[in-house]
C-alpha cells in the first residue's frame, strides 16, 4: 500500500538510524530524544532510575529510554505538543479534559509507540535480521497504522468522519494521585493516572471500545473516581479491547496536498458482533491483576457469578455470555 507516507515496516526500520517518525523526510541531525519526557518525570518527582520490563525479559531504567528524532521535526513539531501537553498536566483534570483529543492521541500514541519501536529494536537484535522476526501481520499492520496517523503532527492528515481511537479522561477524587501508567502493546491500550486525572485510551478501535461502554462513562460523567473505582473502570476498557475482534482498515487517498484517511466498515462481510462474548469469569482474572494493592482477589470478585463485585453503584457491566 503506498500511502505516500513513511512506513518503518517496510524495511524494519528500527535501528536507531532514521526518525521513528518522519524516516529521512527531513534532512536535519538525528537527535536521541528521551522516551519519557523530562517534564513529566520532574513533575511527578521521578529520578529517572525507576525500571521497566521489557518483552524479552530485559530490565531498562526510565533514563536509558530514547527514540530517534529528526531535530527540525523534534523542534517544529514535537516540542510544541509536549509543551501543551504538560501545561496541561500541570494544571490538572479541567485543563486535560479540554485539550483536544487529537493532542491527547498524538501524545499517548507517541509515549506508547516509542515503547512498540524500542521493543522491535530488542527483538531485531537478537533475530540480527528482519527475515528472522516473528510477528504477525495484522500486528504490524495495526502498529503500522498507529505511526502513519502520528504524522499528522508533520503533514497534513485528515480522518474522513472518524475517530481512529477511544479516549476517556476521568476526575479523581484523590488530588494527589501517585502518577502510575500501564499498556498492552498488542491492543494498543494505554492507561495514566497522576494528581487529580487518569486517561484511559484505545488506540486502534475506531472508537468501537467507548461506545461499548458508553453506559458506564455517562454513569461517571461528572463525578470524581476514587482509585478503586479509575482501576475497575480501566480494567474494563482492558478486557474489552481484547475481546475486539476486528483489525480496523483504512484507505488512504492524497489530495491536493492532504491525505485523507477513510475507515473501511468494520462489519464487512462478518455477521459476528464486533466484540467476542463478555465473560465475567475472565473478566474477574483482569480486575484481580488491577486490584491487587487493595488485595482483592478472582474469588472475592466473582463470589456472584452473575453479578461481579464493582465499587459502583450502577455497575453497567456488559450482558455476559
């Protein structure tokens, strides 16, 4: 597919070498640019030292995070969206709730791309060449996606009456939340909290993982979450993403200097619901893994089969198969 736009998977171009953006689009010095932004580690009193797991089992400090920037695109481009996006984080949930949605999925599908870029990078060293690497297509094909959207923060991109992603922005009750984030590479799913806001953001969806629980989020509109409840409600988005079970399309069409992107229908020719059947019992085994500074447990949880243990007052679960 050209889409005239630069594609890293076309020669696994993860070594560091061209801008995990642009490629060579832009003839200027590559800049190694931290992964976790500097602002957000002083903001949140991170020394840069805290570590992460990776994939291939290594451990990697926060500091030693980097992806490769063009610095025109970095300057141009980059840095005005960091910029809005922590004065917007400094001032806390009214500020973030207003930022455009747009910023909210450039900034995440940034933070969350460059985890998917470093671990390629991992998993090209170890295979030594792309020939070796064992990964699905739909996979490259959805992460493919991802980084072709991102560059509309360089290029003139427009999404044809559609969203491409599912973003929720909550009120915690807690001011001084701890900042903490989580996300599932393979779903693209990604989750923030930190002082007194969480998001919680589906990257590849169309959409479909809000509307799914549309009920939910209007029972929360407007109210602050205690952290049990950001957990039960992030947990959800979790499961649900992994039960989507449709690799959303899109068409890509130059014209007059943008790059319209349509989405192909997501029912196509299947007749099965866009989502595989909720079942509470795995839904459980999720909670359990979210709730575990609380020390909730699958039993506990699910000790009403029917009906899981939820710290709302109106649960709006899913009808279970």
């Amino acid at each position: 597919m050209n889409t005239g736009l630069y594609n890293p998977f076309q020669k696994f171009d993860f070594l560091y070498k061209t801008c995990f953006l642009s490629g060579n689009t832009f003839n200027s010095p590559l800049l190694q640019v931290p992964l976790i932004p500097k602002w957000l580690m002083e903001q949140v009193g991170l020394t840069g030292e805290e570590q992460i797991q990776f994939l291939d089992e290594s451990i990697r400090s926060y500091n030693t995070l980097v992806i490769p920037v063009n610095s025109e695109v970095n300057e141009q481009f980059i840095n005005p969206l960091e910029e809005k996006i922590e004065a917007a984080f400094a001032k806390g949930y009214d500020a973030v709730s207003a930022l455009p949605e747009l910023d909210i999925f450039n900034w995440v599908g940034k933070f969350l791309y460059g985890f998917v870029y470093a671990e390629m990078h991992s998993a090209l060293r170890q295979e030594m060449t792309a020939d070796g690497l064992n990964m699905s297509q739909s996979l490259m094909m959805k992460f493919g996606n991802l980084n072709f959207m991102m560059q509309n923060l360089y290029t003139s991109l427009a999404f044809e009456d559609f969203t491409p992603w599912s973003i929720t922005v909550v009120k915690l009750e807690n001011e001084e939340t701890p900042f903490s984030f989580r996300d599932e590479i393979n779903t693209l799913t990604f989750s923030l909290k930190m002082k007194d806001f969480g998001i919680i953001a589906c990257l590849q969806d169309s959409g479909t993982n809000k509307r799914y629980h549309q009920d939910i989020i209007n029972e929360v509109k407007g109210k602050a979450l205690t952290a049990v409840q950001f957990e039960e409600l992030t947990a959800r988005f979790y499961y649900s993403a992994y039960l989507f079970n449709r690799l959303p399309e899109y068409t890509f069409m130059p014209v007059e200097g943008t790059i319209y992107i349509e989405a192909m229908p997501l029912r196509g020719n299947m007749t099965k619901p866009l989502f595989d059947v909720w079942q509470h019992k795995i839904y459980a085994q999720v909670l359990e893994n979210f709730w575990k500074p609380w020390g909730y447990v699958k039993f506990e949880i699910i000790k009403d089969p029917e009906n899981p243990m939820s710290f709302f007052e109106n649960p709006c679960l899913p009808n279970a198969g």
